[in-house]
C-alpha cells in the first residue's frame, strides 16, 4: 500500500477529478432512454452505433472491481448478487459522461477449444465470446444483449493508474517476459497463476454497455427452469424426465404469459452459442410478465466448435413451441443467400478485434441452425403447426410512458 501511494504521488494522481458533466446526448443515456418492452433498443438505432464507438474510444477515468467481486471481499451488500464470482476477471470501467462498461480480459486465444475434460462450470470465460454473442442477438432480432465491443485496454494507463482502489492496485505485478499482469483478487482460484498480461501494457478484452442502475430500472433475477446441475454427478428433473415441460406449464408464470415462449428464445440463442451456463435470466419489472429476458453473461459460449449440445434445446424440444417470428427469422438464416455463418462474418467485421471468432466457429452456427430447425420440425410432425408455432405479433413501439424511466 506504501507502495502504491507513493507511485500515485509520482503520478500526480491524488488530485481531485475534474467534476465530468451529464449531456442528454450522450450515447450511454440516450442508449438507457430507448430500452422499451420490445428489447434493449429499436432495431435501427443510430445510438447504438454511437455508444460502441464510443466504448472503443473514449478515455477511462477510473476503473474498479464489479459489484459480485466486491461482495466476495465483504465490501458490498450482496442482497441484490445472483451468483457472486470472483474466478473470472472482470472490471468496471467508468468514462466521461458517466458512461460505464464491463471489461472482459482475453483469458485464451480464439483457436482454442475447451478441453473435452472440462466441466460448463469451470470453463474459461472468452471476451470474444460476449461480442459474437451481441452480434447475433441482433441478427436474430431478439436485442436482449447488452451492446458489447473489442478494444485494445492500456492497463497501466486506463486501469492502474486511475483506480482508487487499493486492493486492485495491489495485484498488479510485472512479470519475468516484462508484460505488466493483473488477477483477481478472491477467497478462491486467485493467484499469479490465473492473470492476465499486456504485451507489454496493451490487452485484449470486450466492453459490454451498463444497463440502468437497479435503483432507476429494477430487475428480477430469476433461475432458470433448465437450470444444470452444478456438481460433478447430479442431474436435475429436466435432464430425466422428458415430460418435465408439463410440469412447468402449471407453474405460474410460465402458465398464463409468454414467459416459456421468451425461454425458448433463449434456450435456442444459447444453442446457437453453445453456452451450457444459463442458471438465471434476468427481466426488468417495469414490462411484467410478458417482458423480454435479457440475455446477459455470455462469455462461456464459443468455447468448443466440434460439439453441438443439443440439450441446451431442452426447453425447445421438450415444450414443443416456438414464436412464429423467431421460426421465420430461423429460417431466413437457413437460406443460401442468408446463410447465418455469412451475415455474422461480415457484421463482426465492424469489430476492431477482428476476426472476432474462427472459421470453425462461424460454420458451426449454420450446422445447429439446421438442428434447431429439424427440432421444430418434429415437433410439428407430431403436434401439428397450430399447436407448435405461436402467432406473436409485433408490437406498436412502446409509447414514452412504458419505457425505462431514467432520473438524472
């Protein structure tokens, strides 16, 4: 700590930050403004745009742990923390205009796989992961991700030195090849052998736009009726018993919404991605029941090209329905001159991380589009298509008053 306060004082960094102001057109607020009951933001929306040219420019001014890493430390009232996690590295940073982000470290290169050995839960979290994952949210048209970019993160410049926070400062270490490394500060799996390093001070990692404070837009956080058995040898009811969606529909509110509907949604999303690790979804209480689910924390999928987890499709399978605009939305990808693995190639092109995912990667979503359609498919053949595929509508965007209401 002695340490650390006299490097600051080098730095001059102990003088108070310049006060940053609120613009209301600021590409974080306006992207906090657009959130209705359809989805994170309009389908064509120049903000979004915006804000992730804005997280892959603009300057951090501080940089802390997140909120669950906290609660690891005892420094935060975990009341409102699924899951705290501290294994995997990840950051908040701040920038002007109060603009804050997730910061996902690279932990390993694109081209490798999870080993066949490794357990969903314990499997390494890929930065590449998240933006493939904002990608194709918003090329299913579901926009349930939060907007997330690739960046190149100076960490000496834009996280040592304008963090305030002493523990985060103190795991910070140069290493034998001179690389400036960082790791986790945790009761478990937190050492020098877990960090990340610069090459030397430059790092790789993705930036995932913060939604509305919990106290401005409350969320519940809900677990996941497909939840996995999170033990060496367990198996939960679903994985059993293949009438478990019977059950479910009586459960309320999977009973009278379209809630199960939303999950299916997700289910598919999470196939397509190969993400085993959906233990809760969150919703935002403004929208009730019949609101969409976010599709947050996707940074274990991509991890393994060569295997198709078909039951990851349990929800899909078991419940034997489907929306009719995502089903259309399916099967437009599934055509040659759509071809899904084509339009996210080009639309993570935009990325400055670029090439976001292997080839591998990108062929394996045209091969499990194919198993997600098979899937429907049977389920029509023996419940006919009236009963499997449900006629949403697409809504009148939602009017002023039914969106998230932000207070500056």
């Amino acid at each position: 700590s002695r340490r650390h306060k006299i490097y600051m004082q080098e730095l001059n960094l102990t003088a108070p930050a310049a006060p940053v102001m609120l613009r209301p057109e600021a590409s974080w607020f306006q992207f906090h403004l657009g959130i209705s009951r359809d989805g994170l933001y309009p389908r064509s929306s120049p903000t979004i745009n915006r804000l992730l040219r804005d997280m892959q420019e603009l300057t951090t001014i501080s940089a802390d742990y997140s909120q669950d890493e906290k609660a690891l430390l005892g420094a935060c009232d975990c009341s409102q923390i699924v899951k705290p996690s501290g294994v995997h590295l990840k950051l908040v940073l701040r920038f002007q205009d109060f603009g804050k982000a997730m910061f996902k470290p690279m932990r390993q290169k694109r081209e490798e796989e999870t080993p066949e050995d490794f357990f969903y839960f314990i499997d390494f979290q890929r930065h590449n992961a998240e933006i493939a994952a904002f990608h194709l949210d918003r090329i299913l048209d579901f926009r349930r991700v939060p907007p997330t970019v690739g960046r190149f993160i100076n960490i000496t410049r834009e996280i040592l030195e304008v963090t305030k926070n002493e523990i985060l400062q103190s795991v910070f270490f140069v290493s034998p090849a001179s690389n400036v490394c960082f790791f986790a500060k945790c009761p478990y799996m937190c050492k020098t052998e877990y960090a990340v390093c610069g090459n030397p001070h430059l790092l790789e990692g993705s930036l995932s736009a913060f939604l509305p404070s919990l106290n401005l837009a409350p969320r519940l956080s809900i677990p996941n009726p497909w939840i996995r058995s999170y033990s060496f040898d367990g198996k939960e009811e679903w994985e059993v018993n293949p009438l478990y969606c019977n059950t479910v529909r009586e459960i309320y509110p999977y009973s009278n919404s379209n809630r199960l509907l939303n999950i299916v949604d997700m289910a598919i999303f999470d196939f397509l991605i190969g993400n085993m690790d959906r233990h809760h979804y969150e919703m935002f209480t403004k929208f009730g029941d019949d609101g969409f689910l976010l599709h947050l924390d996707n940074a274990r999928g991509f991890g393994r090209h060569s295997r198709d987890e078909t039951s990851i499709l349990a929800p899909l399978s078991q419940c034997c329905i489907i929306k009719r605009t995502t089903l259309l939305r399916l099967q437009l990808l599934a055509e040659p001159e759509y071809r899904l693995s084509d339009v996210m190639r080009e639309s993570l092109l935009q990325d400055r991380l670029a090439p976001v995912l292997t080839e591998p990667h990108l062929l394996a979503l045209d091969r499990r589009l194919q198993l997600i359609l098979k899937a429907v498919g049977k389920c029509i053949d023996t419940y006919g298509e009236a009963k499997v595929v449900a006629n949403d509508t697409t809504q009148p965007e939602a009017p002023a008053s039914d969106r998230v209401k932000v207070i500056t």
